[in-house]
C-alpha cells in the first residue's frame, strides 16, 4: 500500500508531538489529558457505579471507532451499529453456545465486525458524501432485517444469560470489579491504538484524504485503499466495544443494530468533538449518563437529551472538546 | 499552566458525573421496603402501563396502609432499551430495591429476570407478553403476573371459535413474535374445531400499508381476521380495515395484543366490532368497577387496563407476603418472597381470588372482549362487551408443557 511514499511523507511532515513537547505522539496537553483519563478510569469505580461505568467505556469506545472515520477520513457512515451490535451478537453466541471464554468471544465478535465492515466498506467507500452514508445505512438495514429474522439471535427477545465467564478460563468475572478492569483494559488498549493509527503516518495519508483527496490522488496515494482500511478498522473497534457490551450485560439485543443507534453514536461525537481525540468520550459519557440518571424523570429523557443536542449544536460548535481545546490553544 | 487544563477537563468530566452521587450517599433504611417500577414511560408502551401503572402501584401502597414498616415506590423509564434496563435493575438492587415490577418489552422483560436471580431479589413482570418467564427461562425469584402470548391466543383463538368464528385468515408480521401468534393461535382454532384459511406474511417492521393484504384476507371468505402483530402494526391494519369496511361486511377482527387505550386511542368509529383478549375491564363487575373508582383521583380521565392494574394487584399480594414473613426475612432472600407469595392465596378486587404457580405463573380468568359500535356506547369509556370467559386454571400454559426447570414432574 505504497509504502514507501508514505514513509518519505511522514518524515516530511513536522512531528506533532516534538513541536508542542508532548511524548509518543502526543501533545503535551493530550499527555495531560490521557493522564486525567487514566486516573479517573482508575479511581471511578471506587466512587460510581462500576456496571454503568462499564457501559459508558463500551460506548465511549464505540464512539472512538465512529470518529476515527468521521473525524480523521471524513466519512460518516450512518450504519455503524451493525457493526456494534453483530459485534455483540456473535460475542454472545460465541460465549453461551459455543462455551467459548470471554476473550475469545470478544476476539470472534470483533473479527466478525471487521468482516462485515470489509464487505460494507468495499462497497460503500466508491462513493462520497451524502451517497456514503445512505450506501452504509442501506447496508446496516439489511444487517437488522437479517438479525430480525435469524433464529440465532433470539428475535425480539435478543440474546438472553450470556455467561460472563471466566477470563483466558482462570479468572472468574463474576464480579463486577474484576470485569471493570478487564474493561477498562480494553478500552485503554483500543483508544491507545486508535492514537496510534491516527498518529501514524497511514494516519497522515488519510488527514490528507480528508483534506484534499484529489490532491493525495495526484501524490501517488491509492485512496481507494486508505479508506477501505480505515473502515474495516473503524468497524473491528465498533464489534470489539459491542462484543465487550454483551458479555458485560449478557443480553445481545435489537437495539444495538438499530438505525437508531447509528444515529446515537453521531450524537455522542459530535456532543464530544468531531476530530479530537477526547471528544468521543466525553460525548458517550454525557448520552450515556443522560440516559442511565435522567431515567428517573420518564419522559422527559428525550425532550433534555434533544435541547442539549440542540444547545451543543448552536452553542458549541466544535463539541464540548473542541471548544475546551479551542479556548485553550492546544490539541485534544 | 498545565495544572489549569487538567484542572478544566477534570471539572468536564466531573460535571458529567454530577448526577450520579446524590444517588450514592442515600442511605438505605433497614425498616423500607423499596418497590422499583421500571417500565417505558416515553415511547410505544407508556399508554398502556407508564406513568399508569406507577400511579397504580401506588394506590395498592396507599390501600395496604401503614402495618410497620415504611414503603417507597420509585421509578424509572428503561427507554425500551435493554442495557438502560438491565444497568437500572443491577443498580437498584444493588442500592437496596427489594422488588422491580412492571417492565414491558419481552428483551428487557428478560435481561430483568436474570438480573434478579443473579442479585437473589423479587421480580415481579406485568407487562412483558412473553411465555419463556414461566418456560424455558423461568425463576424462583421471578412472579409473572399478566398476559402472556399463550394465554392471548388460547383466548383469542379458542373462544373466538366457541364464539362462531370458526374460520380464520392470519395477517401476521414475519418476526419470531408473529410467527408465536400465528402458530399458537393456529392450534387453538382447530383445537375448538374452527379451521384457518389461510395467512399472509409480510415484511417487518417495513410494512405500513396493509391494504393488499386485507384484501386477501377478504377475499378467503374467512369469518374472522387474525392480527398476528403488535402496537403500531395493529393499529394501522385496524384503521385501514375500518377504511376498507372490513367489519361492516361481518367479518370479524381479532387483534391478538392489543389493550384498552388502544382502543380509546383508535376511537369506537374505527375499533367497533374488533375482538381481543384481556383479563380486566373496569366495567367487569362490583369489584373492578370499585377499584377502578378509587384509582380515579389518581389516573383522571384514563380508565386502568390489564397491564397498568397488574401493578396494583402485584404490589398489594406482594406487601401481603412481606407483612407476613416480616421484613427482616424478606431482605435476605428474594425466593423465599416469592415462596411465600406463591403459597398464600391472592384475592384482590383487579382480578379476584387467585393463585401463583409452582413456575411463577399468576392465574387468573382471560374474558374475550368485543369493542362496542359508537350506538351501543353509553358513555366515556365504555367500550367492551364481554363474549367468552376463560376460567383461571384453564386459561394459561399447562406447567408440564412450559419446559420450567422448577416444576417437579
């Protein structure tokens, strides 16, 4: 995938991380932040709920994998719960039927993500804009009619008592504590290597994507390549977070391959930041704790979740992130 | 410098998670039982039970009265969405909840149940229409108070044939649900003797012109119309057979899930002469008529159907079986809540005297209903006349068919 172009092309470009004095790719104000987030996923479930926590990193993962297409391709796909919620199901079905262990059925809902994600991308990547994301959309209604129909997941009812088993057949995740670092671990991994995918001189090409792709077409780049990549990776982190989601819950349901949910996850990323990348997030974790505390006021949920969605729309532009990082003069 | 930024994401972040500590720091009285109404209070289902059946379930919490121990009812509106459920039901129980009652939508209905066997605390369901809580996946820790598909289709089906409708012609929505309707309700008609045309499937949930199909079903010269679908689907079928006239030419309309506000929604003009199943009209006899009166005050111009009553009933035969064991007892093993509640009968003025199953099947009658023309309505509300009565003990799934693991062969 031409790589020898794109070596030349990094080294060309100013290190993001030398210029601001920031260490592996990073700025100095995203170590910081990394620093705040790595605390916060330490000390969290001593202070909140560690099952809602656990959701909020699933989709807070989820999210990332959304922005890393929108955000740095620019693409936005509007059918990525298929990808989140067969995640989830194959996870599901891996671990309660198959009897296979918690890992490994999140590493079987992952790669399934990723497969579809190569089909859909393939497919959907030949076209732009507004085209783009009525091809992934199209494609993601046909993965909810097929799991509508398909006797393996249950239907209406989902997939019920997932086990969560134990990790690598050793360690009990009975308890939520010891499931919580687990999900953390994942997610800490993920979002690491989505910064080092965005970070990395492949991640330079597909800034340059989105910025001019003509122009990175003439430079000798097949972007046609980049993209598909992007989208099978942006689609293996989206399976790897519902695959994670099902075993923590033990449910796999429709909801999670709902259009519906697509469209939650532009939400949360453009409530976060589009292109930063914190903003996900924060975004998930403002959606989902709306979700999980406003409960308590019934219908109302709907009504607040769409004035603050509207507020951050009109108000902050660049998502709660992007303001922050605006305000402040740094990168997030 | 730094230490400003960290400072500014941290409060971000902080604030995002503001909402989450008041929670924490209530303290958990030893002398309260808590009672966590989790239902759908925004979308599809909230005319049926929602903010209803809430209000219900307090007037039970009023009538039961003070025997010694405090009563806190809280609640909260699961979205339709199963993870929003099930993080609400871990996190009730965990804080204290004694028992979650309520919660519609057959996925949600589910995940609650093996969240309250896994926390060992008392569930109650009113309002989930599927049979696997008292089946395959049924609980000791789990009471199923309601409607389930078998109990509508033996219903429907069955005493819809007794009835006269003995030929049928299924419209049913091609998902694991409708096909359950279809196929239940199937074998209850040539159980009774009736035998069924034909059926059509068609596309879900794509599907909101039903015209084509309600032709075919016209023209199978089939005496009744089966609607093997649910909410919205049902709904518009219903509106657009009234439109094609369906009713008027003495074919009957049988809606397989369907309840009162529906009705009151569709308006008598559109409903009249459709037939359906429920276990509780407020109009029924003394007792429901007396009860429907004492919750007036608290539902106002709404009329309570079987699954926003359920609660009432629910919670009342709940607090019976608390006051019995005592509280102390009641806090240290949710099966031994349902033990008791199982082994002492239930008499209420919702559904009567009845009982709860080995399987945590609840009994009570099933009546056919036929939704009144506007003439025959005297007055707001008065929708129903009753065609067939189903007795309790013959109106759900035998328990040695249900494939429960706790019932002893």
């Amino acid at each position: 995938m031409a790589a020898d172009t794109t070596s030349i092309t990094a080294s060309a470009l100013p290190d993001p991380a030398q210029e601001a004095g920031g260490a592996w790719g990073f700025t100095r104000a995203q170590l910081g932040a990394l620093g705040v987030l790595i605390v916060f996923l330490a000390v969290a479930p001593f202070m909140l709920y560690p099952v809602f926590l656990m959701k909020l990193l699933c989709f807070a993962l989820f999210a990332c994998a959304f922005n890393l297409l929108i955000g740095y391709v620019g693409l936005l796909s509007f059918g990525h719960a298929a990808y989140f919620g067969m995640g989830g199901y194959l996870a599901g079905h891996a671990a309660k039927v198959w009897g296979l262990t918690p890992e490994l059925a999140i590493i079987v809902g992952a790669v399934t993500a990723g497969l579809l994600g190569t089909i859909a991308g393939w497919i959907a990547i030949r076209r732009q804009g507004i085209y783009f994301a009525m091809i992934t959309l199209a494609l993601a209604q046909m993965v909810y009619f097929f799991c509508v129909q398909a006797p393996f997941t249950g239907g209406e009812d989902g997939i019920q008592a997932i086990p969560r088993g134990s990790l690598f057949g050793v360690i009990p995740l009975d308890q939520d504590m010891t499931m919580y670092w687990l999900v953390a671990g994942i997610f800490l991994g993920a979002f690491l290597l989505i910064h080092r995918i965005i970070h990395s001189p492949y991640g330079q090409v597909l800034k340059s994507i989105r910025e001019n792709e003509p122009r990175a077409t003439s430079l000798g780049y097949r972007t046609d390549d980049y993209k598909l990549l992007a989208f099978i990776l942006s689609a293996t982190i989206a399976g790897t977070a519902g695959a994670t989601k099902s075993i923590v819950f033990g449910i796999a349901t429709l909801t999670d391959v709902h259009w519906s949910m697509s469209g939650e996850v532009v939400l949360m990323t453009l409530v976060g930041g589009l292109g930063t990348v914190f903003g996900p997030v924060i975004g998930a974790a403002v959606i989902v704790t709306m979700q999980n505390y406003l409960a308590e006021m019934g219908a109302w949920v709907t009504v607040i979740q769409g004035v603050i969605f509207v507020t951050c729309v009109l108000a902050f532009r660049r998502g709660l992130v992007g303001e922050i990082a605006a305000m402040l003069k740094v990168k997030l | 410098m730094s230490l400003t930024r960290r400072g500014l994401i941290a409060a971000s972040v902080g604030t995002t998670m503001m909402p989450a500590l008041p929670r924490l720091s209530r303290a958990q009285a030893a002398n309260t039982i808590r009672i966590g109404v989790l239902n759908d209070q925004s979308g599809a289902y909230r005319d049926i039970s929602g903010p209803y059946g809430v209000e219900c379930t307090r007037q039970a919490v009023a009538e039961f009265g003070n025997k010694g121990f405090n009563i806190e009812v809280i609640t909260a509106d699961h979205q339709n969405k199963p993870d929003v459920g099930v993080n609400i039901a871990r996190q009730w129980y965990d804080q204290g909840v004694d028992m979650i009652l309520d919660v519609p939508t057959s996925s949600v209905g589910l995940a609650v149940n093996n969240v309250a066997r896994e926390k060992n605390k008392a569930y109650i369901n009113t309002g989930s229409a599927t049979s696997d809580l008292t089946g395959a996946q049924c609980s000791p820790n789990t009471v199923h108070w309601m409607y389930d598909t078998y109990m509508l289709a033996k219903s429907t089906g069955g005493a819809m044939v007794k009835a006269g409708g003995d030929s049928w012609f299924f419209i049913t929505a091609d998902y694991a649900f409708g096909h359950a309707l279809e196929r239940d309700t199937t074998t209850f008609v040539r159980a009774a003797g009736g035998r069924v045309a034909g059926s059509v499937k068609y596309p879900f949930p794509a599907t909101s012109d039903f015209s084509s199909f309600l032709v075919q079903a016209q023209a199978s010269r089939a005496k009744v119309i089966g609607l093997a679908n649910a909410g919205a689907d049902t709904i518009n079928s219903i509106k657009q057979a009234a439109e094609f006239g369906v009713t008027r030419r003495g074919v009957k309309l049988a809606a397989l899930l369907m309840f009162l506000p529906d009705v009151h929604a569709l308006g008598l003009q559109t409903a009249q002469g459709l037939v359906l199943t429920e276990s509780f009209y407020w109009d029924l006899n003394d007792r429901t008529r007396a009860v429907s009166e004492r919750l007036r005050p608290r539902l106002k111009d709404v009329r309570p159907n079987m699954a926003s009553i359920a609660n009432y009933s629910a919670t009342l035969h709940y607090l019976k079986a608390i006051a019995d064991m005592g509280v102390a007892a009641s806090k240290t093993s949710g099966v031994e809540v349902i033990n008791r509640m199982k082994a002492i009968p239930c008499d209420d003025d919702a559904f009567g005297a009845g009982r709860i199953r080995e399987d945590g099947r609840k009994l009570c009658p099933s009546y056919l209903f036929e939704v009144k023309s506007p003439a025959e309505s005297k007055g707001a509300w008065d929708y129903y006349k009753l065609l067939q009565t189903t007795p309790a003990e013959e109106a759900f799934r035998p328990m040695n068919e249900g494939g429960c693991s706790l019932v002893r062969s």
